[in-house]
C-alpha cells in the first residue's frame, strides 16, 4: 500500500463577500499534515479572511472547506466544538482577556476542556510561559505587557493544548529581530517535537522563506501562486516578485475614476 | 496508551505504551504518585512511547519533583524520537536523569 500524506486543509473554490464586496475569488488551498504553510500577500489581500473562514468564524458565498476530514460548512455544533479542540489560533491583535491574568488567560482552554488536575494545568502553563520566554510574567494583566511580550502570550495560549493545527496570524510583526527569529524556530520546533500543522500569515519575507514548506501568495482575494520557497522566488508573476522585492504597486490610474472618487457625493 | 509496572533492581519500572495525551495522561499521574507514595523511585521507559504531549510531560514534571522532595529518583530510560524532542524542546532533557537503556541502570 503507498502512503500518501493526506490533507488536512482544504478549501476549495471559496468564495466570499462582506456586503457587496467580494473579498475572495475562488480560492483552492490545500495543506498536508505536518507541513508548515505561509500566508503572504498585500494589506487588504483577504489573508486573514482566509482564516476566519478555515476557522469557521465566517461563512462563504459558495466553496467548500474541510478540516481534518470534516466538512466545516455543513458540520454540527458538536462537531464543530470537537474540531476547534484541535485547532489553536493565535490571532493578530493577541485577544487575551484583559480582566484576567496572563497566566489565567493561557491555562483557560485547558480549565474549559479537559478535567486535568490543577497541578498539572499549572504546569503546563508554565511550561508554554517558558517556551516563549515569558517565565515569571504569569501573574501580570496583559495591560502590564509590551506588544511583543502579549504576542508570545497569545500564542502559549493558542498552543496549550497541543493543537494538531496551529494558525498564526503575523507572528512577528512588531517583534524586534532577534524576538522574531526565536518565534520562527519556536514554529520549526513546534512543527518537528509536536508534528503541528502550522498556518502562518506573515508579511516577513526572511520569516516566510526560513519556515516555509510552502507559500501561498494571495492577491486581491486570488490565489496566484503556491510553491515551494524556491518556486515562489523564481516566479516570473510580476505581482510576486513586487512583493518579494518591496516594489509599491504601479497601479494604472484612470484618471476618471479617480476624480469620481475624491469628489464622491459632490456635485 | 497503554501501561506495564515491573520491578527492576530497587526501582519500579513503568513502561509507557503508544500515545500519552490530555486523556490518559491523567492515569499516568495516578500511578506515578502512587509509586513515589510507596517510597520508591521509579524508572519510566520511554521506549514503547511514540508521542507524549504536554500533560504527559508536565504529569513527569510533578511527580520528578514529588521524588526529590523524598529523596527519590524519577529517571527516563530510552527517550528517542518524538518524546525526545518535546524534553529537548522544554529544556528537560537537562533537568531529568535520562539513559539510554535499561543496562545503564545499576544498584
Ligand atoms: N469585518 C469586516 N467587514 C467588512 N469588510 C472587511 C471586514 N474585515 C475585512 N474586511 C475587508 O476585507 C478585505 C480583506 O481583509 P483582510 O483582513 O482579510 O486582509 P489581510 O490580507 O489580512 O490584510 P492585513 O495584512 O492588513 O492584515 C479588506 O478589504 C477589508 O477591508
Ligand atoms: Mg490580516
């Protein structure tokens, strides 16, 4: 029998709107156990859309998702519940509790979840406070932490159950450099020790090509290519080697609409 | 998971089978504590273990500082793949006692 490494993300044809506005264009993503999956793209590209949705915080106009086997958009709430057990977000503005201590915060999936001894949930949250050099930080408000310090913290919480699938929305931005680069090999261990599947959206180029099995480049809510690093830098599509090489986008200015535009409602 | 106890010189021997997770870490403790309460050290063998998550490690975090706290011993026999880099990750592979095997174990 030949083993073929199954997919634990995929997505197909998804597409989404807020309102009227279409944010994503049928986009396939696909992602294999244990593989580590960067998310790059522009500001506004839909990256963090993409998310919500794989998440099951959103719901799409028409495409299909399934997670671990599980069709999300059709799975009860039981389901459901049973999958985001499995599943750790580290989302991009952190999202702790603030009327909670760091500490409390971290150890609260574990207090919901399981019906682990304290002595151990304690631990355990130490441990994950230790794994991203925020021993000692335990009883302090997360108003009482710096940016990069609640960053770290929203991701021992994110990762306190051992999720099977990780997401990390902009692990390093606002990070200093040598705190960004202990986060990629943090994510590079987590994968090897925990076999995580990790989905990481990331504006950092040094970061994407360091971590990265493979990238996914969206654009305007569009799949333009997903590649391996080397693929991905020795694509020709001009949209990707802007990104790569930080060109701002030339966009074609009609002039017609742009005067519309700044003069919106007026006569 | 599953587990078997033996006695091995003065030590009970504990030897952890398949999957220590959030489910069964739980029996794990249970039975370590016990050991540790009946005044003795234990040797957990690690060589049937292919994935410990972090309940597993922190149940051997407790009950490794149960025994010091008794003048006991807690001592990893044959961590090797998975399991040994989750130690390695958390740094404990420098605070536990680990050998390789069983033969390294004397009196
Ligand atoms: N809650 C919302 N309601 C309406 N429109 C939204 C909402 N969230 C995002 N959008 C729109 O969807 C588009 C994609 O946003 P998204 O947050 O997915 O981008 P992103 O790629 O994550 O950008 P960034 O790199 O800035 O985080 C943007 O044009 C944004 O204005
Ligand atoms: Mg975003």
């Amino acid at each position: 029998m030949t083993s073929v490494t199954q997919d634990i993300i995929e997505v197909k044809n998804l597409v989404s709107h807020y309102g009227e506005r279409q944010i994503l264009r049928n986009v396939d993503f696909s992602v294999k156990k244990g593989e580590i999956r960067v998310i790059m793209g522009g500001s506004g590209s839909g990256k963090s859309t993409l998310l919500n949705h794989m998440l099951a915080l959103l719901k799409p106009t028409s495409g299909s998702i399934k997670i671990d086997q599980l069709n999300i958009l059709t799975a009860n709430r039981k389901e459901l519940s049973k999958l985001r057990q499995k599943m750790g977000v580290a989302f991009q503005g952190g999202a702790l509790f603030s009327s909670m201590t760091v500490g409390e915060n971290i150890k609260l999936p574990l207090k919901h979840h399981t019906e682990l001894d304290d002595n151990t949930i304690d631990i355990m949250t130490r441990l994950k406070l230790e794994l991203m050099n925020l021993a000692g930080f335990e009883n302090l408000m997360p108003s009482e932490l710096s940016g990069g310090m609640l960053k770290r913290a929203g991701l021992a919480r994110a990762v306190i159950m051992d999720p099977k699938l990780l997401f990390f929305d902009e692990p390093s931005a606002g990070l200093d450099p040598v705190t960004a680069v202990e986060l990629d090999e943090l994510i590079l261990k987590l994968r090897d020790a925990m076999n995580m599947t990790i989905v990481v959206v990331t504006h950092e180029l040094e970061s994407a090509f360091k971590i990265a099995d493979k990238i996914t480049v969206l654009f305007d809510g569009e799949v333009v290519m997903t590649g391996t690093v080397d693929e991905i830098k020795q694509s020709s599509d001009e949209r990707i080697q802007n990104l790569i090489n930080r060109r701002p986008r030339n966009d074609v200015v009609d002039a017609e609409q742009y005067i519309q535009r700044l003069t919106a409602g007026q006569n | 998971m599953s587990y078997s106890q033996t006695i091995h010189l003065h030590y009970e021997r504990l030897v952890l089978t398949g999957e220590v997770d959030l489910h069964n870490s739980p029996q794990v403790r249970k039975q370590l504590l016990a050991i540790l309460k009946n005044g003795c050290s234990v040797l957990v063998d690690f060589s049937e273990l292919s994935y410990i998550d972090s309940s597993g490690i922190a149940t051997l975090v407790e009950a490794f500082n149960v025994a010091k706290n008794n003048q006991l011993t807690l001592t990893i026999i044959a961590a090797a793949g998975a399991p040994l880099q989750v130690l390695e990750l958390t740094n404990l592979n420098k605070v536990f006692p680990m050998v390789s095997s069983l033969d390294d174990i004397r009196e």
